[in-house]
C-alpha cells in the first residue's frame, strides 16, 4: 500500500481576525491565498494536503491542533506574514517552538526557506525559535513561515500580488516535498 504523506497548511489568521494590516489589505487574506495554492501543487505531487481553514472563517488555536492531531500530519505548516515598525526590514522567515532543538529538524527548515527565496529573490533570513501554543500542541514536526513583511512598502506589494503568491506557492511546495523526503525516506513515493 503506497501511504501518501499528509501535510496541514494552516493560513493564518481568518473570520474576524484580520492579523497584521488593515483596510483593503490583510494579512489573513494573503496567508489564505498562499495556502490555497500550495495545497493544490502538493495534492499534484501526490501529497495528501488538509486546511485548517478553506475560507475567510474564525479558527481557534485549539481547533487548529485537534485539526492536525486528528489528521495525522506527518508535516505542519503555518503560513504568516511579519510586521515591524521598522519599514526598511524585509525578508521570510521561518519559526519553530522553542522546545525544538533538533540541529537537523533546524536544518530540514532552513533548506524550506532556501527553496522558497531561491524562487522568489526574496532574503532568506533563517529559522528562528518562538513559544507558540499551536507549535507547542500539534504532534507533527511544526513550522511556522511568515513570508514577508507587510510593514516594508515593496514586500508589502509583493506579498498581496496574486503573481508573487504563487511563486511563494511553489518554493514552498517544493519545499515541503523536500522536507518530507527528508523526514519519510523510507515511504514509498
Ligand atoms: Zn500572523
């Protein structure tokens, strides 16, 4: 029996909570965006790719891990954007829970990052730890990619162009499949 890996996309945010930005432009709607098209490169590469969210709807972090948990995930990816009052910062980042030490988990993600900007020109600026109750919670190893920053007025541009999101969609597609060959060698593809 040939076992299809699962990957949970968790876009940010959603329903009334907007994230960063506001107006016209939030980051909900980009996380939203982003995740959508990856889940649909994945599912072409024969992935088995699940949403948190499929729509601009209200999701708890407790309903985002029993999600995850539920389903397995032999991956999970949450997809942010990044804000600073500094507008001159700009690059995508990628965050693990603190409690993540494994110098090769660590280095698994810095290889996701890399495929991300080596397909959208975009500064990798690493993988970084922070205490988050949904990484802490969710059984799968766990990475949180906040794409760009919506305080830099060209990210910003970038991170709400239909054409940039999908290129973001393909770095990160790319690079979830590497990393699941990484973390599954022995299952059949
Ligand atoms: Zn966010």
């Amino acid at each position: 029996m040939i076992v299809r890996p699962r990957v949970v996309l968790d876009p940010g945010h959603g329903g009334w909570e907007n994230g960063f930005g506001s107006g016209a432009i939030v980051e909900k709607d980009v996380n939203l965006a982003v995740c959508l098209q990856v889940r649909d490169l994945l599912e072409a590469e024969g992935v088995r790719a699940l949403m948190t969210r499929e729509e601009d709807v209200e999701m708890s972090a407790l309903r985002r891990i029993e999600f995850a948990n539920a389903q397995q995930a032999d991956l999970f990816v949450s997809w942010h954007c990044d804000y600073l009052e500094d507008p001159t910062v700009r690059g995508l980042s990628l965050w693990v829970e603190s409690r993540c030490t494994d110098p090769w988990q660590m280095m698994i993600f810095e290889q996701l990052g890399e495929r991300i900007s080596g397909v959208t020109n975009q500064i990798s600026l690493g993988v970084f730890q922070m205490r988050d109750k949904v990484l802490n919670a969710v059984e799968a190893p766990s990475v949180l990619i906040k794409g760009g920053f919506l305080s830099h007025p060209e990210e910003l541009a970038d991170c709400v162009n239909p054409q940039f999101q999908k290129l973001q969609a393909q770095g990160a597609a790319e690079g979830i499949l590497y990393v699941l060959k990484q973390m599954l060698p022995l299952q059949p593809r």
